[in-house]
C-alpha cells in the first residue's frame, strides 16, 4: 500500500512538474511573440518621429483629391485667378508650368520635412514605393480637367454674349456659370438630370441668375432679359457636356488616382495607429 501512494505521489509531482513547465514555455513563447511584434513595428512607428502631423496631413490631403480641386480652374488667363478664395475653391495640389508643361505637386509639398517623410515611409513600406510614379500622373489627370473648363469657360461667354468677371462691372456679366456646369456635368454624367435656375432681384436695376434653391450662388448678373437669355445657354451646356465622353473619361482617371491614394492612405492609417498606441 506505500508503495502504491509513494507510486501516485511521484507521478502528480510529474504531472506538476510538467504543466509547470509547459506553463512556463507558453509564458515564453507568448513573450517572444510580443517582443517580436514590438522589434517589427518599433521601426516603422520611428518613421513618425517629429513628422506625425505631417503624416496626418498627408492622409487628408490624398483623399481630397478630385477633379473638383481648386487647381483645375487656376488657368494662366483666366479672369477669376486673382481673386480665387481657398474657401470657395479649396486645394490640395500647387500646379506651375515648366516650359510650357503643367507640373503638379501636393500643397503640403511645401513644408520642407516632406521629402524627409516621403524618403522614409518608400524605405520603410513597398506599397508607397510607388508614390513618385503615382504623382507623375496627376498632370495629365489635372491638365484634362482645365481642357474643358477653358472650353466651358469660352462657350458660356459666346453663347451668353457676357464675359466671366469676379468684379461688379456695373452691367451683365458671368460669374460661376462655367464652374457650375463643369461640376453638374461631373456631378450626372450620363444621366438626364436638367439644371434647375431662379432669376431673382440683384439689385434695384439688375438680376441674377441662381441655381433653384441657392440664391445666395450667383451664376450671373444682368438684365431680365439677359439672365432668360443666359439661363437657356447653361441648360444648353449643362446638357450638353453631361453627354461628353471626355468628361466620362475624366471621371474614369480620377478614380483611378483616387484608387491608387486610397493605398498610401491605408498604409498610413495603420502607421497613424501604431504611433498613438
């Protein structure tokens, strides 16, 4: 009988033994996971360290990105440059002309840590080693966007018989019809959605025209007769280029640029992420 519970005694001492011990590899094994993890992201969380706010910016700054941008209507000769408001056509992208070509960069290009951000985040992660070859596409994107705004632009003034002013010339002129149908066009390509306008008091002489519900959005200023006369020339042209093909290709392009942003953005949300835990 002693035997027998000396026999039973040295067995669970085993068995505690080696739960003991396998208890204690799993506490290892789960450490050197973490360290692991820890050895893996430590790198990529230094890629941060005094640009994180620059970083921030940046994700912003990709997914605002469209043909909507202010940028598309800063044409060399256009009458309205000089007193675009940021409020009214916002920006992300800062475009120049080098010899005649258009040259497209991001707005937050300026800030002199971007090169250094940029340089570190390509080392650090394949999926932004692309970024330079992503951006060599947005003066093409940029540059068919402005095609047919200028030639919107042109038309509203030929079939208005007033030309685009951002200044009270004291008689008729246009102010966002060329912007106005460039958006709607964008806005229902290849629908059969029709503009809505209103021809409301401008002042004690003149009206304006406004799309329906908007009075505060002036397209122009004139006459009755010459807002009936400019309300036809922009249901003409809101309907003519929502059928455009160019403007179903720009869609096309900035979706694919936007398509490629969103990669760089997810990258650097789970950069983001890791910085603030």
């Amino acid at each position: 009988m002693g035997r027998l519970i000396g026999k039973a005694a040295e067995e669970r001492a085993l068995r505690s033994s080696s739960d003991s011990e396998l208890a204690q590899r799993l506490e290892v094994s789960e450490t050197e996971k973490l360290e692991l993890r820890e050895k893996r992201a430590t790198p990529q969380v230094r890629v941060l360290e005094g640009l994180f706010d620059l970083a921030a910016q940046l994700h912003h700054d990709l997914g605002c990105i469209s043909a909507k941008d202010g940028a598309v209507w800063q044409l060399p000769d256009a009458p309205w440059l000089s007193s675009i408001e940021s409020k009214e056509l916002p920006t992300v992208l800062d475009i120049w002309r080098y010899r005649g070509e258009l040259r497209v960069d991001l707005a937050i290009e300026e800030d002199n840590r971007f090169s250094l951000l940029t340089t570190q985040l390509e080392a650090a992660f394949l999926e932004l080693r692309n970024f330079q070859g992503w951006k060599q596409s947005l003066p093409d994107f940029i540059s068919k966007c402005q095609e047919i705004c200028r030639e919107i632009w042109y038309a509203a003034e030929s079939r208005t018989y007033m030309k685009v002013s951002q200044f009270d010339t004291g008689y008729g002129f246009l102010c966002n019809v060329p912007l106005f149908t460039y958006e709607f066009a964008l806005d229902n390509y290849d629908h059969e959605n029709s503009p809505r306008f209103e021809v409301l008091p401008y002042d004690a002489y003149r009206y304006k025209l406004t799309p329906g519900g908007r009075s505060e959005y002036p397209l122009a200023v004139g006459t009755r007769e010459e807002m009936m006369i400019c309300e036809q020339a922009t249901v003409f042209l809101c309907n003519w280029y929502t059928h455009d093909p160019r403007i179903g290709k720009i869609k096309e392009k900035e979706a694919k640029v936007r398509k490629e942003a969103e990669l760089f953005q997810k990258v650097l949300s789970q950069v983001l992420n890791w910085s603030v835990e």
